[in-house]
C-alpha cells in the first residue's frame, strides 16, 4: 500500500479523535438514560446531538489550525531542505508561517548552512583537478574539431555518443540531429552494417567506408571500432573543411541499457523541454507564433541541441498577444506554418520524452496544428506538486525563484527563453525526486497522477 502524504495522515488522525469522541457521548448518553429509567428520550438525543455537532467542528477546527500552522509548514521545510541538497537551491525560508514549529525551522537552516560550508570547503580541495580534467578535456576536444573530418561516435546499438559540428551540418541534411538517435535516422543501414561485419571477420580495427544518406548524397570516409563494447567511429568527408566543429557529446551513453519506458532511470531518458507562443490562450481557436525547446539527457542541458522557429499563424497577431511575446505580424511574415513547423518539431523530439509547463495548453495547441509528440508527456506543474505538494504555487516564475535558475526579463516569454527556463527547473526538479526514491518514469508518472488535478484547473 502507497503511504499517504503528511496532510492526509494528520487528517486520519483528527478524524479518529472526532469518531472517538463521538462514540464516546454517545456510550455515556446512553448509559445515562438507562440510569436515570426517564420516559422521554428527546432531551438526551438533543444533547448528544448538541455535543456531537460541537465535537465535530472544534475538532475540524483543530485540524485546520494544525493544518495549516504545522503540517503545511514542514512539508514546505522538507521540500526546500531537499531542493537545497538535491538541486543546489538556496534555502527561503518563512519564518512567520513557520512560527508554530518553534526552533525547528531555524534549525534545520543552521544544520543546511553547516552542510552548505563544508560541502564549500571540499569543493575548493576538488577544484583545481576539476580545472585539470576540463583543461584535458578542451585539449582532447582542440584535437578532434581540429581534424578535417566530420568525426561521430556510435554505441554498439548504432546510437550517437558524439558528433561534431561538421557531422552536424552533414547529417543535419536528413533530420534535427541528437544524442541518443540511431545514426540509420540520417545514413542508410546497408553500407554501415557491411564494413562492421568485414571489420569483425578480419579482426580488423579501421576501415574505407562509402556512407550513403538517406536522401541519396555519397560520403567518403572510413569507420573505426572503438573496443569490442564500445561502439565505432565514422569519419567522413565534411561539408566544409573550414568551418567550426564544436563538439556534443554525451560517454555515459556508451554504458547505456535497454529497458521497459516506465522501468527507465529517469538520468537515462531524453527529454525534449519545450514551449510555445501563442496569438492567445483559447487552444480552439488560436494558433501558435512560436516554438522554442532543448533538450535534457543524462541530468544535464545538451548544449547546441535547440530548436527554435517562428510560426505563421496565417492571420494578424493580437497586439494584446504581441505585447506580452513581443512577436508581431511583420515578424512572422515568411515564416513556416503551424502544420510544418509543428511537423519539424516532431522530429526534432523524437525518441525523447516531451517536457512543458502546464502542457495541456502547449498539446493542445501543437494538436490542432497536426503533429502533437506521443505520450508519455511530463508537465512541471505535476513534478513540482509532486515535490513541494499541492497547496504551494506552481507557476514558472514561481519555480525559477524557488529553485535559484537564472531568467533574465529579455528571455522570458519567449519560446526558447522558456524553455530553457523550464529545463534548468526539470533538472533540479529531477534531481529533488531522485533524493525521495521516484527514480524511474514509472515511479514518477505515479506520482503526477495524483496531482492532475493542479493542470486541470489551469487550462
């Protein structure tokens, strides 16, 4: 059985002590009336309706103060001391709706402080080999964006681990590329598959490979295993020598697994964060004028993974809506429409699990534009509920406060701005339910379910 939440068990609780009390008059009421051998029964039953009644609404009355001055206050304590060691949030702490906790809330912010310093402390004793391991690193990255080559990296399962801007440029020619994609999403399988097996027949390591993509361009290059489980490298001509390769990359994907969606570790799963603007806040009747998402794997932001477009909506934007996007007619002019660009979208999220804020709206629009992600879909109004409980507020501007996420006024209400606003609230959220034991998409999609409600009264 799922154990229920602080409030409900506080509630249980008073609810036994009024049915107690209860029980209690009427047992006294009754032995009472047999003492007393009375003829009329009417003055004991208006008593121990009286007293029932009475009984009833101070204890609902109790309940409620404590309610509200005792249990909402620690569970708003535990949920900002696990955003604080989990997602690197400052401690906020009210010390006026807390006032019946006594010392405790004071306290605990000492304790976190403590924490916070010494955590300090061992972090500055990491930081010069931290500063070591980066300079390494951008001296292995300086190597490989400097070869003449468009360099990616594949795991045993055909799925990219690294590609560099040149891959990028030539395989971005068939389709948004993005970690985790299996490279047959941009390369035709039969070229690819043939030069593994000669590989593996010949006990060789390297060798000449005709690449061929799906829509038909020839690439010359040579493939390269990298280990018996650790996939392959394709080096092709690029489609320009001369341009910047910066490189994406994700290792830990060399070590990944296959597992059932809802059994998946949620550091294991992509996540395509998005968000739309609008010409106004009716999804049956409006259209969108925006589209802007990133993407989040392995607890991080992919940097370079973005997509953004301006949308025709194919009528005049509201200046309503425009002052509040800053996206006029004359901008859009030129722009794809809502079908096609809801359609590129699509592919840009494919194979990841979409991510918005209130995403019932933002569906609901990409739906009636004719290309809405397949489910399962997250909404951070859900996980935040899930983290801090429903009576707290779950806005966007509420959660980048809360959590500490930097959002300057230049980014927000724009698709992208917010959707990035919304990916650094996922990670830290993430990481907040990974410290309460929801680890896999299951365990957390059990979780929202009790909070739907939430969205339901926002849309």
């Amino acid at each position: 059985m799922k154990r229920r939440g602080l409030r409900q068990r506080v509630a249980f609780f008073f609810a036994l002590v009024a049915a107690g009390g209860l029980a209690a008059i009427a047992a006294g009421l009754a032995l009472g009336y047999r003492q007393a051998a009375p003829t009329d029964i009417a003055p004991f039953v208006t008593a121990g309706v009286v007293a029932g009644f009475g009984l009833v609404a101070i204890t609902a009355g109790i309940w409620l103060l404590f309610d509200e001055n005792v249990a909402k206050p620690v569970i708003a304590l535990a949920a900002r001391l696990r955003a604080h060691a989990h997602g690197g949030a400052e401690i906020s702490l009210d010390l006026e709706s807390a006032r019946w906790l006594d010392d405790l809330v004071p306290a605990a912010a000492a304790v976190a402080d403590k924490l916070g310093r010494s955590t300090l402390d061992a972090a500055e004793a990491l930081a010069e080999r931290t500063a070591e391991l980066a300079a390494e690193k951008d001296r292995l990255a300086a190597v490989l964006t400097g070869m003449p080559v468009a360099v990616s990296i594949m795991e045993p399962g055909h799925k990219l681990v690294l590609y560099d801007g040149q891959s990028a440029d030539l395989l971005g020619q068939e389709g948004p590329v993005r970690l985790n994609a299996s490279i047959f999403e941009y390369l035709r399988p039969g070229p690819i598959e043939a030069a593994l097996d000669e590989l593996h027949r010949r006990s060789a390591r390297r060798a000449p490979l005709v690449a061929e993509t799906l829509s038909g361009r020839v690439c010359a290059g040579h493939i390269r295993l990298m280990g018996e489980e650790a996939g392959y490298m394709l080096m092709l001509e690029p489609l320009d020598p001369e341009a910047e390769r910066p490189l994406t990359y994700d290792f830990a994907l060399l070590a990944g697994r296959a597992a059932a969606a809802r059994d998946t570790p949620l550091r294991e799963l992509s996540f395509v964060v998005f968000d739309t603007e609008t010409t106004g806040l009716d999804p049956a009747s409006d259209a969108i004028v925006q589209i802007g998402a990133v993407r989040v794997l392995g607890g991080r932001i992919v940097p370079g993974e973005v997509f953004e477009t301006l949308v025709d909506p194919g009528r005049p934007i509201p200046a309503a809506a425009a002052r509040v996007h800053r996206i006029t007619t004359e901008a859009v002019a030129g722009a794809p429409d809502p079908a096609s660009a809801a359609e590129a979208f699509r592919r840009f999220a494919r194979g990841s699990i979409p991510v918005a804020h209130n995403a019932p709206f933002d569906m609901a629009m990409l739906r009636r534009a004719g290309a809405a992600p397949a489910p399962p879909i997250l909404d951070t109004v859900l996980i935040s509920a899930v983290v801090y409980g429903g009576h707290e507020t779950h806005t966007l501007d509420a959660l980048v406060d809360r959590l500490g996420v930097a959002l300057s006024e230049a980014e927000r209400h724009t698709a992208l701005g917010d959707a990035r606003a919304t990916a650094e609230v996922l990670v830290r959220l993430l990481a907040i339910c990974e410290g309460r034991g929801l680890t896999t998409l299951g365990a957390l999609i059990d979780e929202m379910r009790r909070h739907e409600r939430l969205v339901e009264a926002l849309v």
